[in-house]
C-alpha cells in the first residue's frame, strides 16, 4: 500500500468555473440502469465491468443516491461522512451522504436530500443541487447515483450517531489532484479489478467514493 498523499496544489481551475462547467455539463435525466439489472454502469474498468455483469445476474440490484455536498468556501471543500461501525454495509468507511433509495422518495435526488439531512443536519436551504453525475456500481450490488451540489456555508451539522461517526471536509483541490488518485488492484472470483483511493491525512478514501471522486474529476477536469 502506497504512503498517503498530501498534495493540495490548487485545483487548475477555480471555484467559480468548476459549478459552471458542472452545470453545463450535468443534468437530471436519471438514468435507466438505475433501476434495470440489464444495463449495467461502465466502469472504465474491465475487471470491475466483469464483476459487475455477474452479481446483476446472480442478485437483486440495490438503487442508491448520494450527495456530492461541494462547499463553497474561498477554497472549497468536499463534505464527507465515516460511517458508524456498527453497521451492515460499509461500517466505518468514508461515505457521502446517502443511502438506498425508498419508495416514498419522489426522485433519486430526493432521496439523497433526505439522507443528508437525518445523517448530517444539512438541511435543504443550503443546498443548490447542480446534477446527476454518472451511475455507479459496486460490489455489494448497489447503483449509486450521484448528485453534485453546491453547499452554501454556514451550515450546522446534526451527526446522527445511529448512522455517523464522524463528518469532515476535505479540499477540493486535494480530491481532483490525479497525483493524489492512487490506484490499487483486488480480485473477485479469480478477476482482477481495480480500484482508487485517495488517503487524506489520518481518512482513508477509497472504493466507491474514490471512484465516484475520479468519475467527478474526469466529468469537470478534462476537456
């Protein structure tokens, strides 16, 4: 395992720019993969592309909506969680807010405004939501949909202990530095899959909100 990375170059492009490359370039057209086991999210990756084929025909798919709460401070910032160990899926990781989506949940962004207020506190009048990043899968069979937005500041946070250990925030210019995007590799049912992560200080960020962290940087960074 490579030694944490604390690069935090300025980002190449400014805070200003980065919501509005993200509007033009992010919508809310929810994709229908979301909820078809048939389609399955490109990874980028062909061993998690593989990994990703079989689990839809072996179980259930389990649909999914995060936010991507990007705080608007001089420097931004990314809002991030550390799950509570005690739970089922993903104890102890570092998450954005969300989770499954529920049946009451009018849209999958709904769903995520929910889960960021009963995880974190954050409420809805400090959230600008700016679209859907890409779909993506993971291991335990979710498909996470992503909403980027932008966080106004001045928010007070509500850690609910059942679900949170711990909120933070990390620079955005940390996150979208590639030197800061380390590649590691594991294997699933003889495949080798790859995947990211980006170790911040004493926060190990890694699986899927690296990857979803990578998909974002490639979706605004790159031409």
């Amino acid at each position: 395992m490579n030694e944490p990375m604390l690069k935090t170059e300025p980002a190449a492009i400014s805070s200003v720019e980065f919501f509005d490359r993200a509007r033009a370039r992010l919508h809310f057209d929810v994709p229908p993969g979301l909820f078809d086991p048939n389609i399955v999210p490109p990874s980028g990756d062909a061993g998690t592309d593989r990994m990703l084929e079989i689990l839809a025909r072996e179980q259930p798919i389990r649909p999914a909506a995060v936010l991507i709460p990007v705080v608007d401070h001089p420097q931004p910032t990314v809002l991030l969680t550390q799950r509570s160990a005690h739970l089922n899926d993903h104890a102890g990781q570092i998450s954005f807010p969300g989770g499954k989506i529920d049946a009451t949940d009018a849209t999958p962004l709904d769903a995520a405004l929910r889960e960021a207020l009963e995880e974190v506190g954050l409420t809805r009048e400090f959230i600008d939501p700016v679209g859907y990043l890409d779909l993506y899968g993971t291991s335990f069979g979710f498909r996470i949909l992503p909403t980027v937005a932008r966080v106004r500041p001045g928010f007070k946070l509500r850690i609910n202990e059942a679900e949170v250990d711990d909120a933070f925030e990390v620079p955005l210019a940390f996150l979208m530095n590639p030197d800061n995007h380390q590649v590691h590799s594991k294997e699933f049912r003889g495949i080798v899959r790859s995947y990211y992560a980006m170790p911040f200080a004493e926060r190990y960020i890694w699986g899927a909100t690296a990857g979803i962290l990578r998909v974002l940087y490639e979706r605004i960074y790159l031409p």
